[in-house]
C-alpha cells in the first residue's frame, strides 16, 4: 500500500502501525504529534493504529518559540 | 506565589523560548532566569533534517512546558495545533495565540475567544495572548480561560507598556491572572508592568535579541521580582506639587 508521508508518497508493506512506520522511519517519538488525513492521532493509540492505502500523513514537532 | 490553574509558580517571568542563537543559550537563559515556564511552538517534521532534542534539558530544569499554537490564522486551526501540542508534549497547558496578519502580528480576537471556548471544553488550559481590550479579556475569562495575556505592544517591537491605560483597567477587573505578553523590550518595561498589579508578564524577544541572552535574562528577573514588590508594599500617590522630604524650618534665619 502506498501513503502520503509529509507530502512524500512511501511504500508499505500491510498491517503497519503508526509506531512501526516511525521506527522504520527513524524518527524520535520525543515531542512529536502524529495527524492522518488531518485527524491528531494520540500518543497511546500509536502501537495500535493501523495506517491505510492513501492515508496522508503529516507528522509535527516542538521547535522554539515565544 | 503565582498561581493558574492547579499549579503555583515561584516566578512571574515566564519565557519565550525563540529567537535565541542556539538551543543551548537559550537553556542557560531560562536557568538566569529562574523561570518556571516556558513557551515552546510547533513545526512540521523536516525528514531530512537533523532535530535538535530541545525538550530533555528543559525538563531536567523542571519547568513547565508551554506549547504555543503560533501559525494558526483560524480557531480551527488552532484548535488542530493544540491537540497536536498536548500530543508532542503531553501536556494540556497551552498558550492561544492567533495571529492572522504577519505584519503587525495581531491577535484576532474573534477567533481566539472561539477558540478558547472550545478548547476549554476539550480540557484544555487556555492561556490567550490577546489585545490589551478590557471586554475582550473579561469574555476570555467567562469562557474559563485560566489566565489572560494581553499584549503591551506588538510582538517583538520592544517598545514597551503601549496600552497602559487599558492594561490597568484590565488588572482591576480579572479574576484570573494577567500576563503582559509581548512588547516587552526592557527590564524596566517589565517592571512598570509588574507595579501596574500583573500577575506574570512573558518575554522572549528583548532577552533572545540581546547582546547578553543570560544576563539579560537575569536582569528581567530581578525587574519582575522588583516590580511585584513595590506593587505589593502599594506605591505611593502622584502629586501635582512638590511635598518636601526634609523639614522645612527656618533653622538658617539668622544667617
């Protein structure tokens, strides 16, 4: 299946979960929110939500400021 | 002792933390300036692009994380941004600011009173930045905001209490604690807003600009502390005329 990952499409292979795409992404859950097709997916849900064909995904961080 | 919400605060300065030249300057000015809260804003992920692990040093220095929804144009989008924030940082503290012209960087203040209504009911701690307008603050406070922010000039003009008058009226008014957000530009700014009766005032940009970050964040620390005092021990009355000081007698008469 394929998803929209900041804008980037990724190949995936079924059943892989929001935490899985981040380990196999490499990227640090530390401050970071995760939104499917524009839905804040919560931080407990992550090792259970299943990301499907076209999903857009669009990951955030917490970066300086006033 | 500050305190919103469900939690006290042993200082009034809170702290933006942009703007600095490096993360770590930025964290050696939060420790000047014994600080308790920091203000903390949220980006789309750049994947290729190495992340700073600004959150870890902060929490090591216990202060309370204030994430900001800086970028949102909409209650919408705010409301968005701030479910985002409570998700990266866990915390459902949050400060609303929405600030659709770039220019001057205005608060709306119809969005940000719809926002805060909302996110109220989600749960949320709603910490508005908003106009220094006394109606605008009183509506912010009925809909359970647990503070209000209303600015003293724009952000990062560093000029200054700019809405004193409606500052004051706002102070008198609340019941919930006023934070002078924004326009900030020196410790004595800082300080007249501390003696006005602010609860708190939140600077970020005359500390982040200056030549000095740390020392400059010192320097507001001290003001805040001074301001608050002088407000507490009540501030004597302006005269039109002067009151002498020394006795006035006619101890030189027989010169």
């Amino acid at each position: 299946m394929h998803i929209k990952f900041n804008d980037q499409l990724l190949q995936l292979t079924a059943n892989c979960t929001v935490a899985e795409l981040l380990i196999q992404q490499q990227i640090q859950p530390q401050g970071l929110a995760v939104a499917i097709n524009n839905t804040v997916i919560a931080k407990q849900q992550w090792p259970q939500h299943q990301l499907r064909d076209n999903d857009c995904v669009n990951l955030f961080h917490i970066v300086t400021g006033g | 002792m500050l305190r919103i919400a469900d939690k006290t605060f042993n200082s009034r300065l809170l702290l933006g933390s942009g703007k600095f030249a490096s993360p770590q300057l930025m964290q050696q000015a939060v420790a000047a300036s014994n600080c308790q809260l920091v203000t903390l804003a949220l980006k789309r992920l750049e994947l290729d692009k190495p992340q700073d692990d600004l959150l870890s040093p902060l929490k090591a220095m216990n202060v309370q994380l204030l994430p900001n929804t800086s970028g949102a144009k909409t209650a919408k989008e705010a409301v968005f941004a701030a479910e985002l924030a409570r998700e990266a940082l866990q915390t459902h503290w949050l400060k609303l600011e929405i600030h659709p012209d770039a220019r001057y960087l205005m608060p709306d203040p119809i969005e940000t009173l719809l926002a805060a209504e909302q996110l109220v009911k989600r749960g949320f701690v709603v910490l508005p930045y908003c106009s220094a307008d006394p109606v605008l603050c009183k509506r912010l406070e009925q809909v359970g905001c647990a503070a209000v922010m209303p600015l003293g000039a724009a952000i990062g003009s560093n000029q200054g209490l700019q809405t004193r008058a409606m500052l004051e009226i706002i102070i008198e008014q609340a019941t919930v604690p006023v934070i002078i957000d924004a326009g900030l530009g020196a410790p004595s700014h800082a300080a007249a807003a501390m003696e006005l009766g602010a609860a708190a005032v939140l600077v970020n940009t005359a500390i982040a600009s200056s030549d000095n970050p740390v020392a400059m964040a010192h320097a507001f620390a001290l003001a805040v502390e001074a301001g608050h005092s002088a407000f507490t021990a009540g501030l004597a009355h302006h005269n039109n005329q002067a009151i002498a000081s020394s006795p006035f007698t006619d101890f030189l008469a027989a010169l």
